[in-house]
C-alpha cells in the first residue's frame, strides 16, 4: 500500500492495454499501509486498483489471486481480480508481479460498532466456509517459525521488560499454535482497513474484503482472533464483550463453531497479538525504503498483548 515502485502514465497505458478496461482517465498513489505498492486507477470503464507485490514471487501472488477470484464466485464479498485479454490475473512489471483488482464501493471506518462485527462476522463465516472448497494450499508464512525468528531478530533492541514478555509469549504459543482446531484458508490480516463500507441513511452496510495477501492456510480461530483483537477492542485495548458475541455469532451462521475451539479462544487471541507486535516492532527497527512509507506503531500491540494475557481466563468467556 506504500509506493516503493513509481510507474509512470506512459507505463500504465502501455499495461493497461492488455485489458479490457477502457481508456485510462486518472491515478494516484495509495499512501495507506506498509506492504505492497498500490495505486487507485480510473479508466473509461470503472474503478481499479494496480497492486505491485513488492515482496510476494510470481507463484505465490498465482495462489492469491485464484484465491480472491474463487471466493468472490462462491459470493463472499471481496474484491476480484480482473483477468487480462489472454485470462491472467498476473503480469510483470520492473521484474516483480503486478495485478489489477476491482475496485469496491465504499471506503474504512475507524471506529466499529455492534452492528460492524455483525456484518463483518458474517462475511468472515461466508469467507472460511467458501475457502474449504478452495484447492490450493499455502502455509502461513508469518506463522509460529516465523514469531521465533522475528523475536530472536528484535530482542536485543528491546528492554529488559520487554524481553522477558516476548520470551515468555513465544514458549508459550509453541504448544498451542499446533493445537488440532479445524483449519482452511484464512485472511490473516483483517483489520479495519482491509474492509470497506457504504454509508447509507440507516448506517454502514459491508462492501467487501480487500487485500488476501497474506492469505494461506491456517487455524481458522487464530483469523477471528486477529480480527477480533482489532475491530472489538475498546480504547483501552481491552476486549468488548459485545462485539466479540456479534462477531462469532453471526460467524457461526456460515461456519458452525467447533466444542474445542472456545478452550484456544484466549491462546489464538495472544497470538494474533504476538505476531502483529513482531511485525510493527520489525518495521520499526529495521524499516525499508519507500516513496510513501507508513510505519505504525509497536506499542498498540504490545499493550493489547499484556491485556490478552492478564485477562487469559476472563476472556475464555467472551464466547458464545
């Protein structure tokens, strides 16, 4: 979502040519994020978005691509790649992949509400249910080997503190990351910037899913307690025990929860916590040049891990 790739007009006439997408009319850079390059493009036929994977090979962006492709046909709300005249979603540009998306109506939300986790649970049940029919399998890149190696990376620019809660953190999800809990396609990154809404006069109505690209195989928990940890935390970064209810509720109306699941409900929640503080604290200490650049903030998840792990037990009923 950063751009650390410029592509210039005459450059994206040229790519644009292999679609049928009309003339294009206007661009900009998306300054949103800290993966991939992103552009917003308009053309004489509709609303795009141009994504070049920054760090993704040619064969990992074919498994996402399919991916998004295969849920919005199986009706989840997402976006959908557009395919080119010869039927690829992906190309090349300046040696890295590069693909054009559909644009969704509608735009981020910064503060949820009941009736957002309502919505957005359901849209998450629809997601893993159709995603158990997808064939492809990729493991999660940014999974347990990977918070072992990012945590041994960061150490040494932490304090003491510091240090021993992400030491303890890490020995503690080694059991539970394997856990047997029912496991298919999971988004692993949903936040509330990942998913867009309209505005009507009666409140926001979901739009759809944006950004699979850290999709893969996974704890289908583990992608509700990311989710979870972001759009159901109050300001203090505790939990809300209400919108944590309407997220699994309406979740569980597409893909029934398992007996097992509640008893790793609070270990998928500090793990979604752990792995999204080893990803800030990396960017953080060891950043990467771009044009537009965000860096967001450790501390956020830092703090909502010593929550999750003080109130272990207490949010073992935040269930439902």
């Amino acid at each position: 979502m950063s751009v650390y790739t410029t592509i210039e007009e005459n450059e994206l006439k040229s790519f644009l040519a292999n679609y049928n997408v009309g003339e294009l009319e206007d661009y900009q850079g998306i300054s949103d994020g800290i993966e991939n390059t992103n552009y917003f493009v308009n053309t004489s036929h509709g609303r795009f978005v141009l994504t070049i994977f920054e760090h993704h090979s040619f064969d990992e962006m074919q498994y996402f691509l399919n991916l998004m492709h295969h849920l919005a046909d199986h009706k989840v709300p997402s976006a959908n790649p557009v395919a080119d005249k010869q039927g690829n979603y992906l190309n090349h540009f300046k040696n890295k992949p590069i693909a054009l998306v559909e644009r969704l109506n509608g735009g981020g939300i910064t503060e949820t509400s009941v009736s957002h986790c309502e919505q957005l649970g359901a849209a998450m049940g629809k997601m893993h249910s159709a995603g158990l029919s997808f064939n492809s399998r990729q493991n999660n890149p940014r999974g347990s080997a990977w918070c072992q190696q990012m945590a041994h990376k960061v150490m040494e620019k932490l304090s003491a503190d510091e240090q021993g809660m992400l030491d303890e953190e890490v020995h503690f999800q080694k059991e539970k990351r394997h856990a047997d809990l029912p496991r298919g396609v999971i988004h692993a990154d949903l936040f509330r910037d990942n998913a867009l809404w309209d505005s009507t006069e009666d409140g926001s109505i979901f739009s759809g899913i944006i950004d699979f690209y850290y999709s893969c195989d996974d704890v289908l928990l583990y992608d509700l307690a990311v989710t979870a940890n972001d759009w159901c935390t109050n300001p203090d970064f505790s939990l809300n025990r209400d919108k944590v209810t309407a997220l699994l509720t309406h979740y569980s109306h597409f893909r029934p929860l398992a007996e097992n699941e509640q008893e790793y409900w609070p270990a998928m929640l500090r793990a979604g916590a752990l792995r999204f503080w080893l990803s800030r604290l990396h960017d953080k200490h060891f950043p990467r040049a771009g044009e537009l650049v965000q860096t967001k903030n450790p501390d956020e998840f830092k703090t909502i891990l010593a929550d999750r792990i003080n109130h272990n037990d207490l949010y073992l009923d935040y269930w439902i």
